[in-house]
C-alpha cells in the first residue's frame, strides 16, 4: 500500500508556471506507475498526465500536451507535475494517483485503473 500527499498548489496568473509535487510513502514507490488528475468545480475528474514506474513512458492529455510534463524519482519517492503556459481553464484540484505496474512501461489513464489517491491541492489560474 503507498500514501499520497500533493503539494505545490497555488494562485497563479496566466502564463505562469507552478510545479506540483506528489510524496509518497512506503518502499514499494518504484513498482506503481503514477498519474495526475483534476477536478475542476461542477466537472468530473479529468485525466491530465501519467508515468510507467521507470518512467521510460509518459501519457498526457491532449488539453496539457506541449505544456505539462510528468516526471519522477524513485530514489525520492516523489512525482511532478510541471505545469508551464498556464491557462484560467487549468484552473482545478489536481490530485496524484498510483497503481502498481502491470510492466515497466505500463501507464494508466483512467481514473478507475488507480486505487490509491492523494487528498489533492488547488490550482487556481486568474486571467
């Protein structure tokens, strides 16, 4: 079982950037792939991006792509999500999940393929 806390959330202007960290507990953080949701008010939660546990395969979105990029360190437990060109509809929850990897370069991108959830950090994006 792995613990998911995001932090990194905040108020930024249009075209900013801000990077979300996900830390996870417990030794087996190198066998889960990981993924970044969001949930913005009144939408279902939306995949954004996602990384096989060697993080040799990345998945993003087509609404991120170009200007998100998910990345890890097994060594430090932790995934990221960098989040450049931010516009006001980036603006949500976003929420780190995992799932153990069926393979190394397995990667999931729906939301139900993930049992283990952060508590999510607030992104807020003004014009």
């Amino acid at each position: 079982q792995v613990q998911l806390a995001e932090s990194g959330g905040g108020l930024v202007q249009a075209g900013g950037s801000l990077r979300l960290s996900c830390a996870a507990s417990g030794r087996t953080f190198s066998s889960y792939a990981m993924g970044w949701f969001r949930q913005a008010p009144g939408q279902e939660r939306e995949f954004v991006a996602a990384i096989s546990w060697t993080g040799s395969s990345r998945y993003y979105a087509n609404s991120v792509k170009g200007r998100f990029a998910i990345f890890r360190d097994n060594a430090k437990n932790t995934a990221w999500l960098q989040m450049n060109s931010l516009k006001p509809e980036d603006t949500a929850v976003y929420y780190c999940a995992a799932a153990v990897g069926a393979s190394p370069g397995t990667y999931y991108s729906e939301s139900y393929e993930y049992p283990y959830w952060g508590q999510g950090t607030q992104v807020t994006v003004s014009s």
